[in-house]
C-alpha cells in the first residue's frame, strides 16, 4: 500500500466520527470474544469441570464493565491476573470511549 493510500485512509478515519465510533465498538466486541475464550480454557471449577461459555462471556462482561456481581470468584493467584487485567482492559476503552469522539456523538444524537 502506497503512502498517499494509508494517508488518506487515515484522513477518512479521522474525518468520519462513524468509522470512529464503528471502530471502537469493533475494538470493544473483539476484547470481550478473546477474553471469553481465554477464560473458557484456563478457568477451571472445582473438580475439574470447564466453565460453561456463557458464564465465561457473563464473567468477562461484568469484569469489563466493572460491575462485577460476584458469581464466579477466581480462586488462584493467575486468574485474580487475568481478571485484573480484563478489568484494565475494560476501564481503558470505557475512558476512550467518555472522552473521545463518542461523546461528541452521543451529544450529536
């Protein structure tokens, strides 16, 4: 790809709030999808047993979002690791998201 391709790329990105907000959103969607399958895999409950995907995605959510309802604990020094850094991963896009062009368009709406 040439230069004065990706420079207008670019310039299209940063004029449009809409590719913005899309690419936000696509950020955001595809953080909450790996961490889910991550937790899927390396989360195991007593006994054993695999969580299910939907307590893993009900998990990732809550921790993304810092609510945090407490159903699933984790209960080892690794997944206390991995749930802090999902909640990190979660603070910062919701900061992007307050302070950047989505509350220009949430205003706009």
């Amino acid at each position: 790809m040439s230069h004065v391709k990706q420079g207008r790329i670019w310039r299209a990105i940063r004029n449009s709030l809409g590719i913005q907000i899309s690419i936000y959103f696509i950020a955001f969607a595809l953080l909450i999808i790996l961490y889910t399958y991550i937790f899927h895999l390396f989360y195991p409950l007593p006994g054993n047993k695999s969580i299910t995907w939907a307590s893993a995605l009900l998990f990732v959510v809550q921790s993304m979002t810092t609510v945090g309802y407490g159903e699933i604990l984790p209960f080892r020094y690794l997944h206390y690791a991995g749930a802090e850094e999902i909640v990190f991963e979660g603070d910062a896009l919701i900061a992007v998201g307050n302070t950047g062009q989505l509350k220009k368009f949430i205003h706009r709406v």
